[in-house]
C-alpha cells in the first residue's frame, strides 16, 4: 500500500510540475514539487524505500525537464541520502525547524546539480542566485506545510483504524 501512495503522490506532484511549467517558463525556477516529496518521503518512509523512491522520483523529474537523463536522479538520491541519514540525529519538531531543514536540503541540492553539471556537462548554464534563493524558500514553506498537513492526515487514520478495530461494547455508540 505504501508503494501505490507513492507512486500517486508523484504522478500527482509531476502533474503539478507539468502544469506549472505550461503556466510559465520561470514556475520551475521558483518551485520544485518533485523536491518537497522527496524529502518528505526521506523523513517519513523507512530506509532504503527513502533511497529508491528518491531515484525514481529523480529520473521521473529528469524525463520531465528534457535535460541529461540521469543527472537529477543521482543528485536526488544523494539529497535523500543526506536527508534520512539527518533524521537519526536531528530533532525536528517545530515547523520553523522543518522549514529550515528542507531549506538547507534544498540548497544542497542545487549545490550538488551545479557540481555535476559543472564537472559533466561542457557549456551548461549555471542556475542563477535568484532560482536557488526562490527555492529555499519555497521548498522550506512547502516541506513545513507538508509535514504538517501529512502529520494530521498519518494521526486520523491511526485513530480511525484504532476505532475499527474495538470491539463494540454496550457503551459505545456504533
């Protein structure tokens, strides 16, 4: 079952992407969505689903942005990696913090698609400052939202199945 979750939530987020970039050329610039659900999926899936599901996430953004196949699924990867190996030691619990944290996530992964394009790629566009500031922030807001919306969403399902699974008894009201 948490395989089917994943793969909708990322036919969903690269619909979202793909609907973006018909809007405008600059929306990939400001936003990446792929992003958010991989660190998401980093902080909340067990290890190794976290690496997986970051590669193929990577290599479906790559097929999307038409650029060298491969290169957004290895920086990806890498990105979770340094995301699930960070959970074990962070203690993230205000979303101010989260924010912060798929901030700095964010900035590592455009650090690392900057030293891959660089060292790969001959005559490669380097994002500009702008791009890399507007997805901080935004991947710092999203990830923080998501957290949240993803944490009430987790804690009213446990509840449901804790209550399907009761017995009823006279007292309660089924």
């Amino acid at each position: 079952m948490r395989l089917v979750r994943y793969l909708l939530a990322l036919a969903a987020v690269a619909l979202v992407h793909i609907a973006g970039v018909r809007l405008s050329p600059i929306v990939p610039l400001l936003v990446d969505p792929i992003l958010v659900l991989i660190l998401y999926h980093s902080l909340e899936s067990p290890r190794g689903w976290d690496i997986v599901g970051a590669s193929v996430a990577g290599l479906v953004h790559d097929a999307l942005t038409g650029g060298v196949y491969g290169q957004l699924g290895l920086v990806d990867t890498v990105t979770a990696y340094v995301c699930s190996r960070s959970r074990q030691h962070l203690v993230l619990l205000r979303s101010w913090r989260l924010g912060l944290f798929f901030s700095l996530l964010a900035l590592l992964q455009q650090a690392l698609l900057a030293a891959v394009r660089f060292l790969l790629l001959d005559g490669v566009e380097i994002m500009p400052w702008w791009s890399v500031a507007a997805k901080m922030v935004t991947t710092g807001v999203l990830g923080a939202m998501t957290i949240a919306v993803g944490g009430g969403l987790a804690r009213r399902a446990k509840r449901r199945r804790r209550e399907h699974r009761r017995k009823p008894t006279l007292g309660t009201s089924r």
